[in-house]
C-alpha cells in the first residue's frame, strides 16, 4: 500500500497532507515510516492545471523570461520558480544601493520584490501557475524594468558614480561654469540624469558632458591661477623696493640707534646739529634727539 502511494505521489498523481499543509516530496518517506504520523496523514487528489492553460503559462513564462520553460506541469513550476528565485536575489542586491538615495529604481526594486514574493508563496504547482497567470501585466512589466535595472547595476554604473563625483566637483565651482553657455547646458542635463527616475537610456551621455565641462572649469581655473600668481609677484616687487627706502639715512648719517627707532625728525629752517662728527647733508632737517 505504501508503494503504491509513494509511486502516485512521485507522478503526481495524488498529495499528501499533513495538519492541513502538503508533504514536500523530500519528507514524505520519514512522515509516512512513523506510525504517530501516519493518522495525521491525507491523501488528496491533486488538482492538475488545464493543458491549455499550461500552454498559455509557458508563452508567458517565454515572454517574461526570454527563455521557454518545459511542457509538464511540474517541470514547468520549477522552471518558473527557479526564474522568480534568481530575480529575487539580484534586486535584493541591488535594493541595498538604491536605498542610499545616489542610484536608481527604487521604487520598480520593491514593487518588483513584492511580486515576487507573492509567487513564490504559492507552494503547489497549480496555484502557482494560476498565480503566475492573474500577475501577467505586473510580470511584463517587470520584465522590462529588470532588464533595464540589471543592465545599470553590471554594467552602467562605473560611469553612473563617475557622473555624480564629477558633479559634485564641479559644483564647487558653478557660478563661474554657468556663466559660459556651453558649460550652464551641460551641468543641467547632468543633473536631468542624477535625477530621472528610469535614467537606464541617458547614462551613456555622462562622459561627453564631463569633457565638456571639464575642459571649460580647467580654462577657468587656469586663468584665476595665472592672475593670482601676477597679484603676488607685483606685491613681491612693491615690497622688495619698500625695504630699500633706510638706505635713505645712512646718507644723513644717522646713527644705528636712530635708524632702528625711527625717531621723528622735522623739518625746519634751523641748520641741523652734526650727527657723528660728520657735517650733516640735509641741512634743513633738525634731528631731535631721544633724551
């Protein structure tokens, strides 16, 4: 009697039911052996999905997956079960980025999670098909999102992040970029890219935008420094002539003490007393001296 029902349950024949759930086909050998088991045990006759219906499933299987899943029923659950499971892994990878905020679909990530998550929870493969068959417009437009998605994540999104550092720095110079024409347009159209929700066709734009700016902020940069450089090395000169002028009154014969104290000397009519023994030049200056 046991092989008997193991041989209808392996060709899908019957189920078999315990406290209300099916028996996967991996534990049905050690819940059938146990005499305890054996009395909670149901055997149902399982519902097999219309052949037209699993003809339809497979088309939209092809549709959604590019790829045409096997013509059983069973075959064709663990087709499109394995399918759902491989997506599921890549936008839970992928979710962890877009949820920063700096990259995008966001939003197509959960919903399609969500949906996904609802298919796999169908553990027979009838509610399964059937399932997957109610979901057909969410799961072709999944479809095309993923694939887009997918696309951006392995393969877009080196130049994505060299988008958005080049933004970032040329951001510390905006005011003089956007005053050149050619540089205002494109640092807008990369910021339209940061910012559109489904970005996937316009990314491939980004590295002739940053030539573009590039080549215009290294102008501008190179021009502030060759000013700047000027600015320092005229007030190098004024002040290479500003610390010649004591020289002046060595030729007064003023002494060291005067000369580094800087005492007043005022002009007047009276001849100046002699500074050193030595007749002074500047006859109409009078010297005050510090005492």
């Amino acid at each position: 009697m046991l092989l008997l029902v193991a041989c209808l349950h392996v060709l899908g024949e019957i189920q078999l039911v315990m406290n209300g759930a099916p028996i996967s086909i991996d534990k049905v050998f050690e819940n059938v052996t146990a005499p305890r088991k054996q009395r909670s045990i149901t055997v149902v006759r399982r519902k097999m999905t219309d052949p037209k219906v699993l003809q339809q499933c497979r088309n939209l299987g092809k549709e959604v997956f590019s790829e045409m899943g096997p013509d059983s029923e069973d075959g064709l659950f663990e087709f499109l079960k394995s399918k759902c499971k491989d997506w599921q892994s890549a936008l839970s990878n992928y979710k962890s980025l877009a949820d920063t905020g700096n990259y995008p679909g966001q939003a197509e990530i959960t919903d399609g999670l969500s949906l996904i998550k609802a298919l796999l929870a169908a553990d027979e493969s009838a509610k399964f098909i059937d399932r997957f068959m109610e979901n057909k417009e969410p799961l072709l437009d999944l479809s095309d999102e993923f694939h887009d998605i997918d696309h951006f994540y392995r393969q877009q999104r080196p130049t994505w992040e060299k988008l958005r550092k080049a933004a970032d720095r040329f951001g510390l110079n905006r005011m003089e970029l956007e005053r050149d024409q050619n540089a205002a347009t494109a640092l807008a159209r990369m910021k339209d890219i940061l910012t559109a929700p489904s970005p996937y066709k316009i990314v491939h734009e980004a590295e002739g935008l940053i030539s573009t700016v590039e080549a215009i902020n290294t102008g501008i940069v190179t021009k502030r420094r060759d000013e700047a450089l000027a600015r320092i090395t005229n007030y190098t000169r004024r002040s290479s002539r500003k610390s010649k002028r004591p020289t002046a009154m060595r030729n007064c014969g003023a002494s060291a003490w005067f000369r580094s104290n800087h005492c007043a000397v005022l002009c007047s009519g009276r001849r100046a007393l002699p500074i050193s023994g030595r007749p002074c030049r500047r006859p109409n200056v009078l010297w005050t001296p510090p005492w």
